[in-house]
C-alpha cells in the first residue's frame, strides 16, 4: 500500500480545514470544562471571560492559563468533567514533590489515545505485523500503557517487556526479535552498551526503529542511537495531564521536528516569564489545549516544555521543534541560564566520549558552581589518568565557548557514571547539602 494512501484524510487536509476543525472542536471543549469543572467555572468568571467568546482561533489566549498545580490542588478527581462512573482508567504521576497529578480517561478516550499512538508510530515507520518491545516501566505513568495500545492497534505484536531487568531485555531482544524497540533515549543508550559487553553488535540484531521520549534528548544523541544499532530513532511527545504520549510524533519521512496532531490538540508558545502569546517560529514554552478530551480537559495548560513551531512538512499540522529542555530543568550558574541539552551536545561532539553524563550542582560562599562529570568510551585509545585528564581539560575549554562561562570537568573510566534504568536523571544538586 502506497503510504500516503494509508494517512488519515486530516493528515494532509489544507490549513483552513484544519482550523475550521479546530475552532469547532475548540468551542466544544472550552464549554465542556466551564459546564463541568468548577476550577475552570470559577477562573474564567474571574478573568471575565465565557465559552461564548471564543468565535474564532485568536480568542483562546483570552483565557487563563492552567497548570500542574491546579490539578494537584483538585487531588483527586476534582478536574474530572464527567462522572466516575464513566472514567475506565486512571494514571498519575509519581507525587514526589506533593499531591500526584491524576489523570482520567473515558472509553472514547482510550479509544482517540490509541487512534493517535497508532498514526505516531506510522508515521515513525511502523506498520502492522512488526514485533514492538515496550520497555517503558508500566504503572501509573502513562507512558507504556499508551504506546502498548496504540501498538496493538495499529497491528502489531507487543512485548510489554516494562523497564530494567537489564538481563531479560536483553534475552527477549535476541529471542523475540523485535523490529521496534520503545524506550528512553538513555535506557537506549545503555542497552546498547550491554549488547555490547555481551559480545553483541546492536547493529546485528532485529531492530529497524527506535521510538525514544519520556526526556529531553539531542540531534547529537539521535546520531549516537542510529549509528549504535544501524536504525531509524524517532521522537514521541506527550505528557500525562494532556493525555500521554502520541500528542506529537516525527515522521520518518523527514525527522526535522514532531508534528503536532492538531486535530486534537491546539498548541501555543508563550513567553515563560510574560506569558505572552509568541509567534511561529519564536522559542518558548509550549503550551497545549485539547479539543477532545471528556474525562480530563485541559485549557491552555502549560507544560514547562521548551520549543518553537514550525510549518508541517510530511503532514500538513504545525511541527514542533524538539524539546531542547524545561524551563524548570534549566540551571543558573553565576547569573547564566544554562540547558542539560547544551553540555550534551558539547560531550557528544567528542568520540572519545561516551553520551554518559551527569551535573553536579553546588554552591561555596554564595556561588553556584558546575560539574561535569563525563566517562571515556571503551574504544577511546587510552584509559589512564594522563589521557583522561588531557580530554578533561579540552572539555572544559569546549564548554565554555558554548555556554560563557567556566565549569569544572572530570572524565571517569568506562562504565563509571551511573546507567539509566527508565527515565535519566542528569542534574545531581548538592546544593541543599552545602
């Protein structure tokens, strides 16, 4: 079958269809959470606005923003739009830093969650009869559950292989023979090192596609993933309080961005600090309100995700750029904002590096300093400390020219920074314990 052939219709429709959609799926929404959600009720009478007033696109940034916090506050189903009784599934974060953010869905949403999970996975490449390997962890998070049932339906087989259990990946991997493998781009990274040290060549196995979220991740180390295994890496987006993942997804076609299935979602860009609507093709933070959702609508809700919007390419829906950080994962060391995502690209750019890293944060006498903590790779020509000192310092160097301003390095012998498990954690801030 022809691969447009197999596109839904709204994929490739003009923009004024899908505006038109959008602005019919927009009033349903905005009304659907004022009529039943007594947060959104009580904000929008506060900011002196009402579902009627939304005629046309432009209306939207004339209504409050939500965020996070407002369902913590409403813990745990006070921002359900509909009975109990109708919501069949409920995921949450983890809650670690307060009350966990719940999450509900109905039958029809489980229904469009899958729908969009399917056409992301197509449009990564995917197609019926391929073998998919989860190894996101199932649980509360929304991750596994999302791309398992969009998996199934768009006909594959699935592996709900969860995550670690390092050991077991690997023998379901060469027993099982996947074509897909869903995971994190770190957890990606460091399957890959173990096929390796089980005398294994990543590029010998099933695999054709990588579908890698769940954290922010570079080009540089897209390369990395795609040269270790000889595979397509796409990137998935999404996140719990607006459904999960699929909201957008790269399009193998092309991978110059994550198109926005804007038939169900409608995305802005703000000003983080004004809150003013940017834009196209402005960096910010990315803001999203869905058109479909019953269970859990969200209305402008921003998600701290940083990236800008681009045309549509190999479908007709905006593109977003990946998302090169958060604004709450953002460091300021001595005065100067500075993204996880650019120390990465400065360490990628050294084969003698491994893509291992982490940041250690602290602060002396009132000031914040950096770390950073790199490994060598195994075919690095070298292991002593002379030659781990030698890329030390020509790190530092490099990163200083990319970020202004001076950060201490140490580069590790191989395998000495800690691996990822499921979801990486890069910054380790010692500045509490100061």
């Amino acid at each position: 079958m022809n691969a447009k052939a197999a596109l839904d219709p709204i994929e490739t429709a003009s923009r004024d269809e899908i505006s038109a959609l959008q602005l019919e799926r927009l009033k349903w929404s905005v009304k659907h959470a004022y009529d039943n959600v007594d947060h959104y009720k009580n904000s929008f009478d506060e900011a002196g606005v009402h579902p009627d007033d939304i005629q046309s696109l432009s209306d939207l940034p004339k209504f409050p923003l939500s965020r996070k916090k407002h369902i913590r506050d409403n813990y745990p189903f006070g921002m359900f739009a509909v009975p109990k009784e109708q919501v069949i599934r409920v995921h949450a974060s983890s809650g670690t830093t307060g009350n966990p953010t719940v999450v509900g869905y109905t039958r029809k949403d489980i229904d469009t969650w899958s729908d969009l999970v399917a056409r992301s996975l197509r449009a990564a490449g995917a197609h019926s009869g391929q073998i998919a390997h989860i190894a996101f962890g199932y649980g509360l998070r929304t991750n596994a559950f999302g791309l398992h049932y969009g998996a199934e339906k768009l006909g594959c087989m699935v592996i709900p292989m969860s995550g670690g259990q390092a050991e077991k990946q690997l023998q379901l991997i060469n027993d099982f023979k996947p074509d897909i493998v869903m995971v994190t781009p770190s957890y990606m990274l460091s399957l890959g090192d173990m096929l390796k040290r089980n005398g294994i060549d990543p590029r010998d196995t099933s695999i054709k596609i990588g579908i890698h979220g769940a954290e922010p991740w570079t080009y540089a180390m897209r390369d990395e993933i795609e040269q270790l295994f000889g595979i397509d890496a796409l990137d998935i987006y999404g996140l719990s309080e607006v459904m999960g993942p699929g909201v957008a997804c790269e399009c193998v076609e092309d991978k110059d961005g994550l198109h926005i299935w804007e038939d169900h979602f409608y995305p802005e860009i703000i000003d983080p600090e004004t809150e003013e609507v940017l834009p196209d093709g402005e960096q910010g933070e990315l803001v999203l309100t869905s058109l479909t959702k019953e269970a859990l609508p969200v209305i402008r809700f921003r998600t701290r995700d940083l990236t800008r919007l681009m045309p549509g390419t190999a479908r007709s829906m905006r593109r977003m750029e990946r998302v090169g950080g958060r604004s709450d994962d953002m460091l300021i060391i001595r005065g100067r904002n500075v993204f996880p995502s650019q120390i990465e690209e400065v360490i990628l750019q050294d084969k003698r590096l491994s893509p291992h890293y982490s940041l250690e944060v602290t602060r002396h006498d009132r000031m914040e300093n950096l770390t950073v903590l790199a490994e060598v790779r195994p075919d690095a020509g070298g292991f002593g400390e002379t030659f781990r000192q030698e890329i030390s310092a020509d790190l530092a160097r490099r990163i200083k020219l990319s970020v202004g301003f001076s950060v201490n390095t140490k580069v590790l012998p191989v395998d000495e920074i800690e691996r990822s498990m499921g979801r990486v954690k890069r910054i380790i801030d010692l500045r509490e314990a100061d």
